[in-house]
C-alpha cells in the first residue's frame, strides 16, 4: 500500500470477535497501527502513547484501531493491562498485515526472519491512505504527538 490508495473495507475482528470495517470510521481519520507483539517494550511504549494521546487525537478528528498477529485472548489482556481505549485486531492469519504491506523478512538479533514489520498508516475520511510511518520512522514512545504534528 501506499499513499493515495485506498485502504481494504474489512479489517478484520477485535478482541471481542467484531468485525471492525472502514466505513465504521467514515467522516474521521483512521490511524491503523500495525506492531509485533503484545507485551513488548517497543509495542507496549507504542500503545501507551497513542493511549496517553487518545483524547487529543480524538479531538483532532481521528479514531485509533492496532493490529498484531497476537489471538483475541491475548489482545484482551494487553488492553486491560495498559487500559488501553481502542480496538485491537487479531490479525493471526497475516490478512491484514500481508494486505497492507506490513508483513514481511526483517532481521532480528542478526536473523531473516518474517514478522510483522511496524507500519502506521493515516487513513483519511474518505478511506485513502494519507500518510505512512514505517520501521524507524515510528517513534514508539511519541507516537501519538508525532501523529499529531
């Protein structure tokens, strides 16, 4: 995916099995945040600042949905650990993610590995994809403030 495209109208079911679509986000700017693993550094620092920022980021316009490989289960307890207020979806067949371009080989601790590669994707009112923020790019602990600049 890049900017210009339009984003896919099904993204997949939360951590409560709903189904979570585009058109659920008509009228507001989506920010759809691709992350590896429940309960990691990154990926935990990631969550809380789009959490911290969540108010803000509402009051500009935008809603927030996060999606990772990891089960229903799994996001349930990520979310209630760090309180988190959004959608988290349970991508575990790599739909999305291979859909959107963040699935892919990296290289962890020196390996090829495939995994999810950490995307953020700003997706406009319309459903097309506005801005990307890819790898480094993500600054995981501003995230949100980034976001808003």
């Amino acid at each position: 995916m890049k900017v210009g495209d339009r984003a896919p109208e099904v993204l997949g079911k939360d951590e409560n099995g709903k189904e979570i679509r585009l058109s659920d986000f008509q009228g507001r700017k989506l920010v759809l945040y691709f992350y590896p693993k429940d309960n990691t550094s990154g990926c935990t620092a990631e969550a809380c600042s789009l959490r911290d920022g969540f108010q803000e980021l509402q009051a500009k316009g935008y809603e927030v949905v996060g999606v990772s490989k990891d089960s229903a289960a799994s996001h349930q307890k990520f979310k209630a650990k760090h309180q988190l207020p959004f959608p988290l979806i349970a991508d575990v067949d790599h739909t999305l993610l291979e859909a959107m371009g963040a699935w892919g080989e990296k290289t962890m601790y020196g390996k090829k590995v495939f995994g999810t590669i950490r995307t953020t994707f700003v997706i406009d009112e319309q459903g097309f994809i506005e801005r990307i923020f890819t790898g480094k790019q993500v600054n995981t602990k501003e995230h949100a403030s980034q976001l808003l600049s």
